[in-house]
C-alpha cells in the first residue's frame, strides 16, 4: 500500500495492475511502442483500509497524475 492524500485527505493505494512498456524506438510496431506507454490501475483505501469510492470520486486528474507517478516511481525502486 502506499500513503497518500486525496484534496488533502490521507488515504492509501493499493496497486491492482501496473504495466510498462518501454520505448523500442522505431523499429516497433506501432507509435505507443515506439514512444512507450504504461496502464495502471489501482483502488483507494481509507486509512483504516476500508474501499473509499467517495475519495475516489474526488480525485481530479492532477490527483491521478500524481499518484501513477508514485506507483511508477514505487515499481521503478523495486527493480
């Protein structure tokens, strides 16, 4: 899991499917593979650990953003 905050609410993220596809340059088959792309889903948790869709009903996309980067960044340590 991973704390976080959403409009200021703390919260945690627990991370349901990361993938990265790195860039292959031109070579590759098509223009998402050639510039590389990532897909990320994930669930908020209150800070008990219960599922919190009202949370997640405020998130905006700057929220979103910010918090793939943290899973990003959080898979790219693991490595």
């Amino acid at each position: 899991m991973i704390q976080t905050r959403i409009q200021g609410i703390p919260c945690q993220i627990q991370v349901d499917r990361c993938f990265v596809q790195r860039p292959l340059g031109r070579s590759a088959d098509s223009d998402w593979d050639c510039y590389g792309y990532s897909e990320i889903d994930f669930t908020v948790f209150d800070r008990k650990g219960y599922p919190a869709t009202w949370l997640e009903r405020k998130m905006t996309d700057r929220d979103t953003a910010r918090i793939e980067e943290l899973i990003l960044d959080d898979k790219d340590e693991d490595y």
